[in-house]
C-alpha cells in the first residue's frame, strides 16, 4: 500500500506541474487530503522550473489571411527567377568567353576536329613519308616519258614498288588535296639496268615525285558476326578511304640513255618477208 500511495503521489505531482508551467489550471482534484498536504511550497517551484526547461516549447507562426502565404510564395519565386537569371547570364558569358578563343588548351576546336599549325602538318607528313610541295599549275611538265628506273617507296605502314607513270592507291593521305604535288621521301631501294643502290634503311638525297589524282574509296568489306544458339547476327560495312598517286619522277639514281631504236627501211622488210616466205 505505501508503495502504490508513493506512485500516486508522483503521478499527481508531475500532472500538477505540468499544468503550472501551461499556466493552465490543474483539472485532477485529490479526494485524498494526504496527497495534498504532503506537497511543500518549496519543492514545487523547483519541480516546475526543471520540468518547464525539460518540456518542448513550440511556436508555429499562424497567418490570419491568405495574403501573407502568397506574399511569401511570391517572393521565393521572385528570387528563384532572379537566380536563375543571373545563372543564365553566367552561362552567356562562359560561351562568349570560349567562341572568341576559338580554341581550348588542347588545340580542339568547338566542333571536335583538332586545328594543325604549319609546322605540326609538316611534321606528321614527314613521319608518314611525304612533302606537300604545292598545287600543280597549268605550265608545270611533271609528266614524263617512261625510263627503265624503278624505286621502292614507304608510305605509313606500306611499301610500294614504282616506276615512272605508275598509279598506286595509298591510304588517305591528310593535308593534301587533288591536284598537290608530293614528294616521298622514304625512299628505301632504287634500281636501273646498271646499278642498284640500297637504303640503311633510306637512301639519302633520293626522292620519288607524285602528284595527287583523287581520294576515292576501297570496295565495301562485309563483317559479319555469328554465335550459333544465341540468336547473335550482327553484320558491318567498312569501306576504306584512299589516295591516288601518279608517279612522275625518280630522283637520286643515274638513269640510262633512252636511244631510240632506227625503224627498218621498207626495203629491209621486203627482204625480210621474201626471206621467211621462202622458208
């Protein structure tokens, strides 16, 4: 009994100032005068400050008319708008800063493609195996008679045999255009009816002259693809881009004489014919 009397007089004392601290009257009447009469004036003040302290105080603003949400939602958008106005400023002058560069720290333009300096053309030419010595004009005589010399050329990764007035198709050549006149300086064997004269690996001061006819493409080369039980087909095209050559000079090698041979008189080939007819 004098424990659950105890329980009691703890319950009634946390109720009582709970409702103290609310500043709100207590609602639990003690029929019991011993509960009462126990309370000291002293402990009580103590009793609610500590439990005032402890209990949550919440204020929630309350607005009386509808004006003052929408005032609010107003001014929020007001100031998303301004912001997203001063991003898109911001933005503006990010693409005005690039498009008058033109170019960013890696030589790459806007559209993806990489923007060559004279003197990187010159060099990757040269790593290929060519000169790029200009357009042919109309009063250049490139084209010559044919001479008993043949040269042994590197283009890339490919080696091509050559005489003069032959046509050989290369893989696309960059910074040349139809027409150019090109120099091939990976010159790695030459050759005529009196001497040869072979490279370790080029042959220096030797130079084959070549002159762009068109850029055309290779016959179309099909892949195709199978995984049987799977349901897998998968077919491509690849159709490979090309360069044109026309060889018109081989430099660095003596070349022969061309003597032309005497035609027979008709005389000679009336012999000839009476002597075979006989026969």
């Amino acid at each position: 009994m004098a424990s659950r009397r105890r329980c009691l007089q703890a319950l009634a004392l946390t109720r009582q100032a709970a409702n103290f601290a609310l500043n709100k009257p207590s609602s639990i009447s003690f029929p019991n005068p011993h509960l009462n009469s126990n309370l000291s004036p002293t402990f009580l003040p103590i009793f609610t400050q500590s439990l005032s302290r402890s209990l949550p105080q919440w204020h929630h603003p309350r607005f009386f008319s509808s004006s003052g949400k929408e005032d609010d939602r107003a001014s929020k958008d007001d100031s998303g708008v301004e912001e997203d106005e001063d991003e898109d400023d911001y933005d503006d002058d990010e693409v005005d800063y690039e498009s008058e560069s033109g170019e960013d720290e890696s030589g790459l333009r806007s559209g993806g493609k990489r923007v060559y300096t004279p003197e990187e053309k010159e060099a990757e030419a040269a790593n290929i195996g060519y000169k790029v010595v200009g357009p042919l004009t109309k009063g250049d005589d490139v084209f010559k008679p044919y001479e008993p010399v043949f040269a042994v050329v590197q283009i890339g990764s490919h080696q091509f045999k050559v005489s003069i007035g032959d046509a050989i198709f290369t893989e696309r050549l960059k910074f040349c255009e139809v027409n150019d006149k090109l120099t091939l300086n990976k010159v790695l064997l030459l050759g005529s009816p009196s001497q040869t004269i072979i490279g370790r690996p080029i042959v220096p001061d030797a130079g084959v002259h070549a002159v762009v006819e068109e850029h055309a493409l290779d016959a179309k080369v099909l892949i195709f693809k199978k995984k049987r039980r799977k349901n897998y087909r998968r077919t491509k095209g690849h159709r490979q881009e090309l360069t044109k050559l026309r060889i018109t000079d081989i430099q660095g090698i003596e070349k022969p004489e061309n003597v032309p041979a005497s035609k027979p008189s008709k005389a000679a080939k009336k012999e000839q014919e009476k002597v075979a007819a006989t026969a």
